[in-house]
C-alpha cells in the first residue's frame, strides 16, 4: 500500500487505486471513498486479493482516471470491470 497526497483526480474526493493479485497494470480507480461501510467493504475485498467479485457499494464509485472534469456531476460513473485472476 502507498499513500500519496494527490492523484489528480480532485473531483472525485478520497480515491483509492487497487491494482488486483496478479494484475501488473489493472488499476481500478474508486472515487468516494468516504464513509465507515465503504472503508470497511474495500478493505475486505483488497485483504481478498481483490480477485473476488467487488461488492456492489465499491463497484458503482468506479471511475475511468480522467474521465470526469470539474463542471460534471457529483457522481462517479459506472464502469464495466473484468478482473484477471
């Protein structure tokens, strides 16, 4: 795990970027990462690996990096997800 202070992508507020097990180059970017039940649910499925199916409360703060600017709308857009394992 790193923490950094900015990955640009300001709009989009507490991002974590998960790269699953055995991924060298998946990132998947979750914005909205706020509140205590979504804090826990990522936590369990990166302690997973973040192989298993993402829990529905982490896969609808999915977002493309760069897709958004800041005049879009508040939430993150749903993105398609295959996750190698």
């Amino acid at each position: 795990m790193r923490v950094v202070d900015c990955v640009d992508e300001c709009s989009q507020s507490n991002v974590v970027i998960v790269r699953p097990s055995g991924a060298s180059s998946n990132r998947i970017w979750i914005g909205g990462v706020l509140d205590d039940v979504t804090v826990d649910a990522l936590c369990e499925w990166i302690a997973g690996g973040a192989t298993a199916a993402m829990p529905s409360n982490i896969e609808s703060r999915v977002f493309l990096r760069g897709e958004r600017h800041s005049d879009a709308p508040a939430e993150p857009t749903p993105v398609e997800l295959r996750v190698s394992r």
